[in-house]
C-alpha cells in the first residue's frame, strides 16, 4: 500500500473484506493518491476532493461486504452442499434395499391419499359444476312417506309462494335426432326455462328454451354433430320427425354424468305449454325440482316456507295433497350421499395406509442410524460437528421425501384415470383428474412425512457421542421397532376385518337372486318416433319383426322386450285394486309392459300358470301375469289364477300366470309388487329390448345392422350388458370393498416387510450370542423357535390390539353390510389367519438365518 | 446468460465502451470514462472497482493481464465477446428508446 495514502482512506480501506483488498487494494491507493495529488497540482478544491473520494470509499464499503457475502453463500452451497448432496446419493445407492422400502412405502402411501383425497374431493367437495352450487336444493314430493316424482300443479303453487329461493323444473324426455349425419337417440331433459338461471349457468351460445318447438344443445352435441357451427342459432333440426330451432347452446363441462341433479342430457326443450294430464294433481309425471336459494337465505328458510305451502296445498286438495308432503334437501347431499360412508372408510384407510409407512420408515431409519452410529462416532471423533451429521442425515431423507412424493403424484397421476374408469366409480359418473388442490396435499404430505420419519435418525445423530473405534455397537431399539410393527399389523389386522367383511356382503349380495339371469344378457332401447309410427299397428309390427329378426340372429338365444328396465334405478308405478274389492286403496305396483319372450330373456322364472303370449293382442281378452309378492298381497292364501284386477287404464284383467319377484331396485333395496301387461295389449313406442345370447360375446354391430336394415332413421341408444345393469346397483360396496382390499393388502404388505427388517434386524445384532450358545451346544432348532416366537409374540400383539379396533370401525361401514352382521366372526377369523400366516412366513426367514449361523466364525470373531 | 439481459447501468456502459476500445487498466479507465463522457461519469475508485469485479463476474469483462512495477500491480482488464455484443445490444435498446421518445415529442409537438 502506497506510504502517501491519508490515515483516514488507509482506515476505511482496511475495513474491506480481504478479498477485495488483496485484489484491488494497492490499485485503489494508488487511484486514491493520484487523484488528490492532481487536485492539489491543478490548484483546485483539495477538500473536496478529498471529501468525494472519502465518501465513495465509505459507501461502497457496506455494499462490498454485502456482495462479498453473497458469493461466500454461493461458493458454500457449491462446495459443501453438492459433495453432501453426492455423499447421500452415495449411500442411498450402497443400501438399495432400503431405499427401495422407504421410496416405495412413502411413495405408495402419499400417492395412494393423494387418489383417495381426489375422489373425495370431487365427490364430497365439490361435485357440482355450478357457481355457488352450496346454495342449490332439490324438492321433492313424499307420499304415505314414500318419494314420487313432482305433480306439476305442485311445482306451480311451490314456485309462485316461495320467496326465499327460485324454483325450476325438469323432466326425462328422450328425442330421435335425423338429419346432417346418421340418427342418433339423444338423452333430453323438458324445462322451465328458468332451469338454468336457477342453476347459475351461462350459456355459450343464445338462451334458453321458452316456447314449443324451441331447443338448447350442449356443447359435445353442437362440437360434434354440427362442427361449433357459430350460425348454429335459428337453424332448424329434425326431433322425433318434426323440425326444431336450436335457440342455444350449453358452454362445455354442463354435460353431468347420470345422477347429478340433472343427470346427462344432449337436449334441453321447453316444458311448457304442459300436456294436458299434467294439470292432474295426482299424477306424478317424473318431474324434479331444482331450487337455488336467494342470497341471504337460508336452507331452514326454505324448507319452513316449503312446508307451510304443502300444508295449506294438503287442506285445499284433501283428495290428492292430503298424504302428501315436501322434502327439501341440499344438492351435495343428494348427489354425493351413498357415497359418504365408502369414500370416508377409504379416506381412513389412506390414513392408515400412510401412518404404516411413515413408521415402517422411521423404524427402518432407525435401525440404519443405530448401525451407523459407530461410524457417526468415529466421525465425531475425528472433529465432524453434530451439525455437519446431522445435515447429512436431513439431506438423505430429503432426497427419499423429495423422490417418494414424485413417485407418489405421479403414480396418483397415472392410476386416478384407469380409477375412475373402474366399473364401480364410471357408474357414479366420478369424473377423476389430479389438481392443483390435490399435488398441495401431496406436497404437503410428502413434507410431514419426511420430517417425521428424518426425526429419529436425526435425533440419533444429534446424541452420536465420539467414541472410539472397535467399541461395540450402541444398545439397539429393536423395542421400539417391535412395536411400530405392532402398532402396523394391528392397523393392517382392522383394515383387513373391515375389507372382509364387505367382500363377505358383497358375496352375500351376488348371491342373492335379484329374479332375473343377468350373465349373457344384452340390454338395449328402441323409441319409434311418433311422426315416423303414427298408429299402434306400426309399432306393433315393427316389434315383431325386430323379434323376428333378433331371433335369427346367430347365438341368439331368447328375445323380449320390457317397457322399464329392470335394475336401471327407475320404475313406473300404477294404483291396482282387485276387481272384487275396488273401493279398497290401491296398490302402488311396478307395472311394465312386455313383448316377445322378456320372461325367458331375462330369466324371470314361471310360478303358477302360463306367460304371455303374441296372442294376448287388442282382439283378445285383456290378462296380466303378477309376480309373487303381488299375489300374496292381493290374494294371500288363495289361487290368484283366474281372479281380476283393475286400473292402470283396465276396467278389469285376468291373472293368467304369476312369476318370481324381481328386485327392480336393486337386491339391497326395497322393491314394489311387480305386474306385467302384453305389449300387443298396450303397445308401447319406446321398449328395452332384451337379447340373451348363447356366450358372452357381444352382439351389438349384429344388432345395429338389424335395426339399420328394418329403419335407418332410428337410433339406438348405448347397449348395455345385463349382468353390469345389475352390479351398477351395488357400486358403493363393490367401490369400498374392491379400493377396501387393496389398501389393506398394502398395509399388510408394509407392516410385513417392517415384521421381517425388525426380525432380521434383531437377529444381526445377536448373531453372535446366538453363535456362542450354539458352541456351548444349544440346538439350531432351540434358537430358530425363539426367534419366531420373538415374530409371533409381537404379531400377536398387533392383531390384538387390532381386533379390539376393529369391532369400533366395522360401525363405519355398517350401511354397506348387507348379509352379514357388522361383527362378522368369519371376517374376524379371516384377517387373524391372513396376518398370522404371513407374519410367521416373514418372521421365518430371519429365524432360519440365525439358526444357521456359524459357532465357529463367531468363535474366530471373538 | 439470457437472451435478453438486463439494462446496463451508465457508468457499466462506460466502462465497457472504453473497455471496447482497448484493454486498460483501472487508473487508465478512469481516465478515459471521464474523457469519453464528457466528464459526465467520474466514478469514485471504490465504485469502479466494485463495478469491474461485477462485470466480471458477469463475464462482460476479463484480466488481459497484471502488470508487476515493484511492489505495485496493475490489473489490465478488456471486454469480452459476450461483453461486446451485450454493449451492442445495449446501444440498439438505447437508440430505439431514444428515437420513440423523439416521435413521442415530434407527435405532441405537431
């Protein structure tokens, strides 16, 4: 440094880090001399010069330190946070096996709460794609507490009474569609045209439908059958025969699967001007009532005004509101209520699933930290501070969070689409994608995870104390470790009761017989377009030669039709009194109308009598067939055979035969007395037609061309297997019992690998115990049994402890079981032999290794 | 380093412009930026070499070479390619700057 430098500069210089003082130091005297030494030569202010060149020196000397800091940061992370980064990966790769078990437990289980979280999320939360959809509720009618589609004149008095919320109405009205592509059977919904304010949806394209004649097409239908035509609007398309204006279109997403309050609709058309026998306020003509309520009102509201309406409506109309009321429900529960109890049971077992992990984890660290803290010591020993341990323990785990939470999202990513597609969930219509709220949680988890399974080997490595090398190794927490697996097994002991005893129901409920034989049954709708089949004679004999025809078909077995499908959750019921007692209240029967030979397609078995036949047509006397439970009802310990029924539009009919009961409902749920009319007695437009083959192949393209061949103008709507028809009635269960097991398979499957690694692990550290009692002359036999009772006391435990758990969460399920009682001693029985048996074939392995064990090496050892 | 770096600071376009003449070094530099400038820019020598030892670490610059006189030493730093095309790109964003405000001026003074 320049000797003519000023004491003050010479201070304040020295202040700099050293870096830049070694660099540029000297340079900056001599700048600094320079200067003053012109200033003073060119006779001008030498103050101020000396005062500028102070003040530069003074102010960039905190910012120097500041980017002097900066760098040190940098070079730190580059020099000690990637060797520490590369040491971990290091050991990760010398002990694959438990990086293996730690990536794939953590993994399994954040991916598997990440899917279950998901499917609760869009069922649960937020199922309804509508704004602000906590403020919709549907109404609906009960009679005799029994629930009934809505009588229009009800719906009138409801919507013009209530002040605290808008009220519309909607109902079933399927359309043929011809015209600018093949014929398509599109699913539509009749409207008031308030239906969509009401509902908060914004259309794409135009409005809503007001007047006859007026149509709303969604989305997919205005995509794909007119290309997003923008001058879709006013153009004219060709319903059931007859032109209709297409006043608007649906934005994309409205299109709900069946079931959401609206169930899937191609078609929106007007519901008024109503038909005629609408204004009967004791017909129910399917309609249902959607309601949103008005800002600041409440549910409570609501439903007080609703009722107070349906009061005075009841001493109005004595006659038909007498035995009436009105029940008010939200929306979300309506549309996600099965589904509560399953997805809550599986949000549990997700819960379960990751605690197992975590702790397999934990434990697995642990006995890892234990084994190494001899190495921990030495490095101690040799001046490694706590800290630099134990930020090489932290950067393992983060490296095994980091990677399980990826392989967790990404396998949650992979698996919720194929989910969803799952018979069970695709019939509720669970529409599945991993969001944003779901990869939170994910990361969420995958943090809390990582934190709680590092806190043990960390803690480890924060007591390491130094100690020198050929010490033996520290005392174990194979203790600790033995009840983790405990605890595990334990958990894997009650998710396995819970997922028996609903796989037990689910036997129970398949073996139950429903009435009719579903396997090899092919399902499909035929409507004639009233413009097309004007007369009954045309409809008629259109059947007949589908019958014909479907008959010939090769495979084919039986061919029938029925007016309502049986299991498909819908029924049509009619009040039937019997001739010799008509001023008794009428019965509310399932009635349905047949054709061809339904009994046998379907395999609804014959009781008493004769089925019906082609010659039960409009020339002959007009007969029924009833099934079981409508005889004994009607008739109990008499012949039904030859006795009369009346109504459903029959002044009197004959009971010619009576067949089994079917549970049209579904075989877990109530079912009316069924009675079945000759379609050559009623001819109806719109039949399912039932085709039972003599295989299981499919012969929908056969059937098509059939149909093409007989009207090319009629389309059918999607085929659908009987024996899946009938299963879509139990999905709940099939859903809890199928996700049920295989979370439970998992958490076995983890408690397990943990039993064995603790076993194993316990056996290494007696080894050489185990080696000297073999050379003083115990038997091999003698120490293999002691440590599988060491495996069987601590199973033992675990499914103790499990069992006492689980007679509390089988009340979870109990609405799923059907059959089988909650506590279910089979279950019970099942899950102890599954657990013990694998727990025994897992604690095998060590035992056998340390029978084996070499006295003479040990004794070389020693 | 981006494709778009970010602005250059006056006295960092000054030094690298002198810089693009010939190497120099840092009492030298000094000289030249107050000459170039028109005595607009006088760093201070702290700030200047605070300012070289950020552009070389932005790569803009380097040591040509370090000149021993006894016990004195003299960095020599010049520009680099990157430094060079950054500074052009700097010049192109300057002008068009310079020229739109003229418009803006010329458009509001019709």
């Amino acid at each position: 440094m320049s000797p003519r430098l000023p004491w003050i500069f010479r201070v304040v210089l020295r202040a700099y880090p050293s870096r830049f003082r070694t660099a540029h130091g000297s340079e900056v005297a001599e700048v600094i001399t320079s200067r003053l030494a012109h200033a003073r030569s060119a006779g001008g202010s030498l103050a101020l010069a000396y005062v500028t060149l102070l003040v530069d020196l003074v102010v960039n000397l905190p910012l120097e330190w500041v980017s002097a800091g900066r760098r040190t940061q940098r070079r730190r992370l580059s020099s000690t946070l990637l060797p520490d980064l590369r040491i971990s990966l290091r050991r990760l790769r010398r002990a694959p096996g438990f990086t293996a078990a730690a990536v794939l437990s953590l993994g399994v289980a954040i991916g598997g709460t990440t899917l279950v979280y998901s499917l609760v999320r869009t069922v649960l939360l937020d199922p309804l794609p509508y704004p602000e959809s906590e403020r919709l509720f549907v109404v609906g009618e009960l009679r005799d507490g029994e629930r009934v589609s809505v009588a229009w004149p009800n719906f009138r008095d409801w919507r013009d009474g209530v002040t605290t919320a808008e009220l519309a109405a909607f109902g079933r009205s399927s359309m043929n569609l011809t015209g600018d592509g093949p014929a398509e059977r599109l699913r539509g919904l009749r409207v008031t045209p308030n239906l969509f304010d009401a509902l908060g949806v914004a259309f794409q394209l135009g409005r809503s439908p007001e007047a006859p004649g007026e149509v709303v097409l969604t989305h997919a239908i205005w995509a794909n059958r007119y290309g997003s035509d923008p001058a879709i609007l006013g153009r004219s398309i060709q319903l059931d025969g007859t032109g209709w204006t297409v006043t608007g279109v649906l934005p994309p997403g409205i299109e709900f699967p069946d079931g959401v309050v609206l169930g899937a609709s191609d078609i929106y058309t007007s519901i008024e001007p109503v038909p005629a026998d609408f204004e009967n306020r004791g017909s129910h003509p399917g309609l249902a009532v959607v309601a949103r309520l008005h800002s600041g009102r409440t549910l409570v509201e609501a439903r007080s005004e609703l009722d107070a309406l349906a009061h005075s409506l009841a001493l109005e109309y004595p006659d038909t509101n007498g035995r009436s009321a009105v029940v008010v429900q939200d929306a979300l529960t309506v549309v996600s209520g099965s589904l509560r109890r399953p997805l809550g049971f599986l949000g549990g077992a997700a819960l379960v699933l990751l605690l197992a992990a975590i702790g397999n984890v934990a434990g697995l660290g642990l006995t890892r930290a234990v084994a190494r803290s001899g190495e921990w010591g030495l490095r101690r020993a040799l001046g490694a501070g706590t800290h630099q341990l134990m930020r090489q323990v932290g950067i393992e785990y983060l490296i095994l969070g980091v990677t399980a939470t990826l392989v967790g999202v990404c396998g949650a990513m992979v698996l919720l689409p194929r989910l969803v597609a799952w018979g069970p969930i695709a019939q509720m219509g669970i529409s599945g994608r991993i969001g944003r709220p779901d990869i939170a949680l994910a990361l969420a988890l995958g943090a809390v995870a990582t934190a709680l399974v590092a806190t043990p080997p960390l803690f480890r490595a924060l007591t390491a104390t130094r100690v020198t090398p050929g010490a033996r190794r520290a005392t174990s927490p194979v203790r600790t470790r033995e009840s983790l697996v405990a605890g595990q097994l334990a958990l894997a002991t009650v998710l396995l009761v819970v997922a028996a005893t609903l796989g037990r129901s689910l036997m129970q409920i398949n073996a139950v017989d429903g009435g009719i034989r579903p396997a090899n049954v092919v399902a499909f709708r035929v409507a004639l377009p009233e413009a097309d089949y004007p007369d009954e004679g045309e409809v008629s004999a259109f059947f007949a030669q589908l019958q014909e025809r479907l008959e010939a078909l090769p495979g084919a077995g039986s061919v029938g039709g029925i007016s309502t499908l049986p299991f498909s959750g819908s029924g049509s019921q009619s009040g039937i009194r019997t001739l010799s007692d008509p001023a008794a209240d009428p019965l509310r029967t399932d009635v349905n109308v047949v054709d061809g030979d339904y009994f046998t397609a379907a395999g609804v078995e014959l009781v008493r009598g004769r089925l019906l036949s082609d010659a039960d047509n409009a020339e002959a006397p007009p007969v029924v067939v009833v099934d079981e439970t409508f005889a004994a009802r009607m008739w109990p310990d008499r012949d039904p055979l030859g006795r009369s029924i009346t109504g459903w539009g029959f002044q009197s009919a004959e009971v010619v035969g009576v067949v089994r009961h079917v549970k049209n409902y579904g075989v877990t749920r109530p079912s009316r007395e069924e009675l079945y009319v000759s379609h050559g007695q009623r001819a109806y437009r719109s039949m399912w037609m039932l085709v039972r083959g003599e295989t299981s192949a499919h012969p929908a393209p056969m059937i098509r061309a059939v149909i093409n061949d007989i009207d090319p103008n009629l389309p059918i709507a999607s085929f659908r297997l009987m024996d899946e028809v009938v299963a879509s009635t139990v999905s709940e269960v099939r859903l809890a019992t199928g996700l049920g097991l295989a979370l439970a398979a998992l958490v076995a499957l983890i408690a397990v690998i943990g039993l064995r690694s603790t076993a194993a692990y316990g056996v290494q550290l007696r080894v050489r115990e185990f080696g000297i009692r073999m050379a003083l002359g115990s038997e091999s036999g003698r120490i293999r049994r002691q440590v599988l009772q060491r495996s069987a006391l601590v199973t033992g435990a675990g499914i103790l402890v499990g069992l006492g758990a689980a007679l509390i969460t089988t009340r979870v399920i109990e609405s799923l079981v059907f059959g089988v009682p909650r506590i279910d001693p089979t279950s019970f029985g099942l899950a102890v032999a599954v657990i013990a048996l694998v727990s025994v074939a897992a604690g095998d392995g060590p035992a056998r290794k340390a029978a084996a064990c070499d006295p003479a090496a040990t004794l070389r050892e020693e | 380093m981006g494709s778009t770096p970010a602005p250059l600071r006056p006295r960092e376009q000054w030094i690298l412009a002198a810089l693009a003449e010939a190497p120099l070094h840092g009492y030298g530099l000094l000289e030249r930026v107050e000459s170039l400038s028109a005595g607009a820019v006088r760093p201070g020598p702290a700030t200047l070499y605070r300012t070289l030892n950020s552009l070389s670490e932005r790569a803009l610059i380097e040591v040509a070479a370090v000149e021993s006189q006894g016990d004195r030493t003299r960095t020599i730093w010049r520009i680099t390619r990157h430094g060079r095309t950054t500074l052009t790109a700097e010049v192109e964003r300057l002008r068009t700057t310079t020229e739109r405000i003229r418009q803006a001026l010329e458009s509001a003074g019709s």
